[in-house]
C-alpha cells in the first residue's frame, strides 16, 4: 500500500489540503460521499473575505483581525485568527491565478461590503462565490491527480478511524457503490463539513451533511468544542424540503429589513444601529427578526426590500440570486418584498483544534466547518469560505511539515494499518430516529434559548439514548446532540449566537472560554479550555 | 394532492429492471420529486402502492436547490433534476428512471464517472497563470457554473459513454480553461478541443433546453470553437 495522507471530505477544506499536500509532493487520497461539484461549498454565496483594499478605504489585515475576533465575541483564538487574516489576501489572489471571475474593474478586484465589517473586504463571484472556487480548485486538483499526487474516491463514505494505541493508524471508509468497506493506512484529515443533518430539513445545508462523520468521530473520542454556538442567518425562506439562503450580498448590495409596524414599513435595523444598519453582525441581526417578529405591534412577519437596487446591480452582481427567488418562491425580488426569517446556516463549534489544525488525537486533524476554528461565538459573513480554505492549508502544511521533518514518518503507513477500525453499528439512515432527535434539539437550540428548555433538550435525549433498540450509530448522534445541548446550558451567558433570556449578559470573568465535550465510555463530558492569549509578534 | 411515483428499479448493477409505485400525497403545492423521495424513505414502514413491504429507494441529492447536479434522472422520459421538478407540474402518475447513457449502480443511482475521466483527458485545469480580467470572466463564470449532473448527455444524439465525443459536459468546463489559457498549455488544449468536442458535436443543440443550470451554450460554444479554430484557420 503507497502511504498516503487521508482526507474525508473532498469540498473546499478537503480540496485545499489536497492541493497544498501535493504541491509538497506529498500525495493523498481524497474520500467524499459525491464528488466535489455536489459539496455544500458549491452553495456559498456572498464572497470571501481579504483585506486587499482595492477600494481606496485603507483596509488592513489588522482591522479584518479586529472585525473577525468582535464578531466572534473573543471566543477564537487570537494566534489563528490572526494567521487566516494576514493570509487571507494571497489566498484570494492564488484565487485569481487559478482564474476565479471575480467581479473586477479591469484588472482590479472589485470588494463588498458584508455584515459586521466596516470595510469592503469581500471578493465575490455575482452570489455564486463558493461554486466559482470551487470549480476552480476542482481542476487545479485534477492537475495532480493526473500526475499520481491526488487519489479520488468520489462514492465513498467515511466509518471509522483505525488507532493503535491512541492514535490514528488510518481508517476505515465503504464504497457506496459496491457495499466494499476498504482500510487505508495514514495520517487523516477530517473536512467533512458542518453537522446539519443533526437539524435536517431547518438549514441552509445539503443533505449529505448528515453529521455522521463528526458523530462517528465524537463517539470515538474526539474532543469537539463551542457546539452551543448554532448560526441562524437572518435571510432564508422555506422551500420544500430545507430552507433557502438569501445571501448577505443582498444587505452588502443595498437590501434592506422591514417589518410592518401600525401599517407603515419600521426599517428595524436601521433605526436600532445606524452604523452598521442592516450589516450587523448575523447572530445580531437574527435576533432583532426573531424580537420585532414577536412585538404585538408589528406585523408578525419580516422582509426584504430590494425593490430600490439597481439594474447594473441586479444583472452584474445579484442575477443568480433573482433568478434563484424567481424559480423557487415565485417571487421576483427586483419588484417584490422577499418574506425571510432566520435559519440554520452555519456551525461554529465543531471537533477542537489547535492553531496547527490539529486535534487531540496524533495524526488526526480537521479543518472547515467540521472544526471549531476561527469564528468563535458567531461567524461574519465571507469568512466560512476564507476559513475552509486556509484551514484545509494549514492542516496539509502542518502534516508536510511532521512528514518532512521526521524521516520514516510515511513510511510507517506503507502497511495496512496497525489497530482494527471499529466501525458502530447500523450503517444504515433511520429517517425516523433523525426527525425524533433534530425535533427535540431544535425545541432547545433556537435563536433565544432559556434553561429550562435546554433541561428538556437535555432529558428528552437520554431518554433515547436509554431506549431500546438503538444502534451504536444511533447513539453517536444522540450524543454528538446532547453534547450541543450540554455545552449550552453551562455556558450561563449570553455571546455571540448563543442567547439565553435566563441570562441575557456577556460575562467574560467566567465564560470567556472554549468550551469542550467529549464522548468517553459512552458519557458526554464538557469542560472549558482557556483560550490562549495573542502571541507578541516578532 | 395525489401522485402515483412509478420507479424503474433494480437492486444491483447486473439486475433485470422491474417497476414498482408508490403512492404520494401532500398539500404542499411546491413539493418536487426530490420532496416525494425523501419522504417516501422516511416511511415506517415502507410500502409500496400495493400494500407490500419496500426497500429504500436509493437515489442521489445534495443541495435540493439546483445547485449541485446530484439528483438528476430521468423523469416521464425527460432528463432532470428531483429538486427541480416539481409534483404539481406533472401529471397523476410520474414516471422515473435512472440516466440512461452511465452505468446503472442501484435504482435511480448511475456511476457518473465517465465524466470525470474525459475531463482529465481533456486535461481541464489551468497548468500556469489563469487570466482574470473583467472583459472575459463573464464567459468565465458561466462556463464554471456547469454542474456536472449529465443531462445534456442523456439528450445528446451524438454522446455515448465510452465515445470519444465527451459533450456539453465536457466542453463547458473546456470553455473555461480554453479562456484562461495561453501559449503551449493553449496549444495543446486546443487540440484537445477539436478532436473530442468539436468533431464528434453533430449541433442538435438538444442540451440548450435541458440543461438545469440554464447555461448559455450558444456563447460557450461558439466563443471556444473561435478559440480553438482560429489558429487551425489561419495555418491554411
């Protein structure tokens, strides 16, 4: 067997590891459950953030520092937020190498403005930025599949880990196709995306983000951390099956929110932050929908206004998105109000990692949404495509630079692996467990949470968990659940997305903090890490 | 209302075809093909039209918004996407098969691998510097929209799985790179171009009117043919 490098996940994180590995010369297989053109990244919309200034406002690394830890509420680590900051703007110009149509002005790249930055600092593709680098990174992948560095498995699912004595040896994926389960030894990075299939049918997500990957891996050990913090985007509309998007491009191009309030349009946000107005920061923004929704006074439902934007808007930066209104809700927002309320977009918690990408099992990593970097408490917009991108590179560097420094290191996986894969049991999907679960996490996980529906959330899953009749694969989502409930209902504060009406106060003296969870024996553990201050720069 | 979803089904790659129905009712008026599939699979327990015991129909989805290709098939004789159709628009009984022209893997699943592998022999990528200028990435961004899904392969009079024309599929990523390229890399791509797109397309342009993403096929074909035949051109 050649030693390889293993990524799950083969969506903008998986992809820019692979690409970075191979640039080193080092090769890697490339696991996904469907092939990069269906990953969740083709769905992001808005833009990726980089300080480039092309606008002439003075725009500096610093400032996308400052913007990204405000928004997350000081929750990221300062050492990693401030690496994907300063490297953010050569990941957008290797974007531009790679050929990614940019909106430009000639050869300048031309930047938007997005929620919780006072900057334009978002380079975008019209709304359709994460399927552009996506097909970018798809080809520029296949560049070193053809040259033996890139190995793709594109109808392949991830089971479980291979360790031997603490650590990983390899892992244990299935062919959906022929029903083969294969063993690969080496090193694995974990991309496999956010666990929105633990709220199936109330997010913005896919539905191959089922959460089993991250459960799998809970359930084995792998410590997860700020599970509480759930982004609700305030923009989305139920359609048949899930909840749509409305990019933040909307707001970044011009969009504004209304409610009816005594039968005249109340611009809510403008009124309530006249600096930011309808750019807020997302947690913010959603729970001014969620409140003026609730008030007697007003109308009970919210929108958009984008009846006022431009044609050159509409058909330079903003068509996909018309057209996307249109076909799915029937509702041309270039003439009509939109109707939007918040949803499940985004996880901001996910398996712990350190700066390096690396998690608290050896040669385990993760990056993208599947881990809990970078965005703390509550992700700014423009940021989740940055992130996955430079965390996917930073864990491929991070392993280049172990494998190249430590001579013998791949060699040792030239072999099956040492250790046997525990794959759990009852691989296959229980539709009806999963609407069981995601009802009772979504009673307790809302946009205004309160202890007792946490309590709740909290019994009502070991009540499943103590049922008969559950599979082991079963009962790691059960637990990567509760996990989320637990570590919500310790945290005794409001920050960031995670809003209690118990506790509607930052406190920063006890809860600025990473909280953690961890599966052990079956019992879901959580704790707080401290986060590690900013290191002095030389 | 009320659907009859007929299914063409066979457990495994080698099996005899056979049919079988469910029954789908809903109120919602903006349910699609892809709704019914989940929620036919979400039954406990599952059975079909008849009374009888079921196994899960095994299909392919992802984005559910048209974003992503996984979910096509043929539905009443017309490639498309589940999520793209909707119930409403159909008629009492709604007919689906798997993609005819790729290997049948279970049910409504194909292997799509094909694709893949005439995009390396098409070697789509760019080898140094793209170009991103303002004057092209409108061509740009609607070649790299293309969504990989094969409809306009299924549609295609000239397109067969194992042929040496690799279609729409094939060229619209080719359009991007053929854009973006310059010098030997271009050379080289260029007859790439010609002797696996070009030459086999016949111009029935059937894929313009399927293709779920709405790609403007005319622009992308007509702006890499200039590309590819202009220096074949002026060599005579």
């Amino acid at each position: 067997m050649k030693a390889m490098v293993n990524i799950i996940g083969a969506g903008l994180a998986g992809l820019s590891a692979a690409v970075t590995l191979a640039k080193a010369g080092i090769g890697c297989r490339l696991f996904s459950r469907q092939s990069s053109e269906r990953a969740q990244s083709v769905m992001a919309e808005g833009g990726i953030n980089a300080a480039l200034d092309t606008m002439g406002e003075g725009d500096t690394t610093a400032e996308h520092f400052s913007d990204t830890m405000k928004g997350g509420v000081y929750l990221a680590d300062p050492n990693a937020v401030r690496g994907l900051t300063e490297g953010a703007p050569d990941i957008v110009r290797e974007f531009v190498r790679l050929g990614v149509p940019f909106q430009m002005k000639g050869e300048t790249l031309v930047l938007r403005n997005f929620g919780g930055q006072k900057k334009k600092r978002t380079a975008y593709a019209k709304s359709s930025t994460g399927k552009m680098l996506m097909s970018a990174l798809i080809d520029e992948c296949r560049k070193y599949e053809a040259r033996g560095l890139v190995m793709r498995f594109p109808h392949h699912d991830f089971l479980s880990l291979v360790t031997e004595g603490g650590a990983v040896t390899g892992c244990a994926i299935g062919d959906t196709f022929t029903g083969d389960r294969l063993v690969f030894s080496g090193p694995v990075i974990l991309s496999a995306g956010g666990p929105a299939g633990l709220f199936s049918g109330h997010t913005t997500g896919t539905t191959q983000n089922t959460g089993d990957a991250a459960a799998t891996a809970f359930f084995h050990g792998v410590r997860f951390a700020n599970l509480e913090f759930i982004q609700y985007h305030p923009t989305t509309v139920g359609i048949s099956g899930k909840r749509m998007l409305i990019s933040e491009a909307a707001r970044g191009e011009g969009g504004r929110l209304f409610i009816e309030r005594n039968g005249r349009p109340w611009y809510f946000m403008e009124e309530k932050y006249p600096e930011l107005k309808n750019l807020m920061p997302r947690d913010v923004v959603s729970r001014e929908i969620y409140a003026v929704c609730r008030d007697p006074e007003c109308g009970g439902q919210a929108y958009l206004d984008m009846t006022h934007l431009s044609d050159d808007t509409w058909r330079g930066k903003l068509s996909d998105l018309r057209e996307e209104c249109i076909h799915f809700l029937g509702i041309d927002p270039a003439a009509e109000h939109l109707p939007v309320e918040p949803g499940i977009h985004y996880f901001m918690g996910g398996i712990w990692v350190d700066e390096r990408h690396r998690t608290n099992i050896k040669n385990l990593l993760a990056a993208g949404e599947c881990a809990c970097q970078y965005h703390g408490a509550n992700r700014l917009g423009g940021n989740s495509l940055l992130g996955a991108v430079y965390g996917g590179k930073t864990a491929a560097e991070t392993l280049s630079r172990e494998i190249l420094s430590a001579p013998g290191y791949m060699e040792g996986f030239e072999h099956a692996p040492a250790g046997e894969p525990t794959v759990l049991s009852g691989n296959e999907r229980d539709p009806a467990f999963e609407r069981r679960l995601t009802d009772i996490l979504m009673e307790g996980l809302g946009i205004v949470r309160s202890e007792e529906g946490m309590r709740l959330c909290i019994e009502r899953i070991e009540a499943l968990l103590k049922e008969d009749g559950m599979s082991d694969r079963m009962k790691a989502r059960a637990s990567l659940g509760l996990a989320m409930a637990k570590s919500a209902i310790m945290r005794r504060e409001s920050r960031g997305s995670h809003f209690r009406r118990d506790c509607p106060e930052r406190d920063d003296e006890n809860y600025k903090k990473t909280s953690t969870a961890e599966c052990i024996d079956g019992r879901v553990i959580t704790g707080y890490l401290d986060i590690p201050p900013l290191r002095e720069t030389v | 209302m009320k659907r009859i979803i007929e299914i063409e089904r066979r457990a495994a790659p080698g099996d005899a075809p056979y049919i079988q129905s469910f029954i789908y009712e809903t109120e919602d008026e903006s349910a699609t093909v892809a709704t019914a599939l989940s929620e036919i699979n979400a039954r406990v327990p599952l059975l079909d039209a008849g009374g009888e015991a079921a196994e899960p129909i095994r299909w392919e989805s992802s984005c559910l918004q048209k974003k992503c290709g996984a979910c096509a098939m043929v539905i009443d004789g017309r490639p498309a996407l589940a999520c793209d159709t909707r119930l409403s628009e159909r008629g009492e009984v709604v007919r689906l098969s798997p993609l005819k022209k790729f290997p049948v893997v279970a049910d409504l699943i194909v292997d799509r691998s094909k694709m893949m592998e005439a995009l390396m022999t098409l070697r789509v990528w760019i080898e140094e510097d793209g170009r991103s200028h303002e004057k092209i990435n409108e061509d740009v961004y609607e070649a790299a929209r293309c969504i990989q899904c094969g409809c306009c392969l299924e549609v295609c009079p000239n397109f067969k799985s194992g042929g040496s024309f690799y279609g729409m599929a094939g060229m619209s990523p080719m359009a991007r790179i053929l854009s973006q390229t310059k010098g030997g890399a271009l050379d080289e791509r260029r007859k790439l171009y010609n002797k696996y797109i070009f030459e086999g397309c016949g111009k029935s342009l059937a894929c313009r009117n399927i293709c779920p993403a709405g790609l403007d096929i005319d622009r992308l074909l007509a702006r890499s043919n200039a590309v590819s035949l202009w220096k074949r051109l002026m060599r005579r």
